[in-house]
C-alpha cells in the first residue's frame, strides 16, 4: 500500500526538500549541496516524493531538474481548514499589536 501525504510529508527531509523545491527548480546535485544529505539519501527522498505526485522530474542533458507539483497540497490545506481558527486569532492580535507599537 503506498503511504499517504501526511505520511510523505511528515519526513522532516522530505519537507526541506519541497521547500527548496518551492523556490524554483532545482537539479539533484543542488539538493545535495543544500542539503546534509548524501545523494543516495537525497534520490531516496525524490522517489517517494515523486511517488506521491509532489514532484515532478525532466530530463536536462545529463541531469534530472525536479520540479514541485503543489497540487497534491490541496488535500493537507483542506485538512488544516478548521484548525485555520487556532491560530488566525494570535496572528490577528500580534497585527493589532504591531500597529499599537509603531
């Protein structure tokens, strides 16, 4: 059975991975030099994430350029939807706050 999103997404690797990837493209060596991470373990992290339809790859050359796919986040921000309200209300009162001091 494959695992779920949250399950892809709870690696705290594979988060970092799709954060960089939110900045651009990104070939696998860049990961590795971002990351402290061997290219084996890199590659490991892209196939499940690749897996999960997060990301998507292409050819370049010799290279491969992995690319972030955000549609499959629907599902997780449909699913944070009703805890929104949890924290809207602090992010409101340290606005309100901010305006206050300035």
């Amino acid at each position: 059975m494959a695992p779920s999103l949250f399950d892809v997404i709870s690696d705290p690797a594979r988060r970092r991975i799709l954060t960089l990837l939110a900045t651009g493209e990104r070939t696998a060596g860049d990961l590795v030099a971002a990351l402290p991470m061997s290219q084996p373990g890199v590659s490991k992290h892209l196939k499940v994430l690749r897996d999960a339809g997060l990301v998507s790859v292409r050819a370049d050359a010799q290279r491969r350029v992995y690319a972030l796919r955000a549609a499959p986040l629907t599902e997780v921000d449909n699913w944070l939807q009703p805890f929104r309200h949890l924290w809207a209300d602090k992010l409101d009162a340290l606005d309100r706050h901010l305006d206050y001091e300035a």
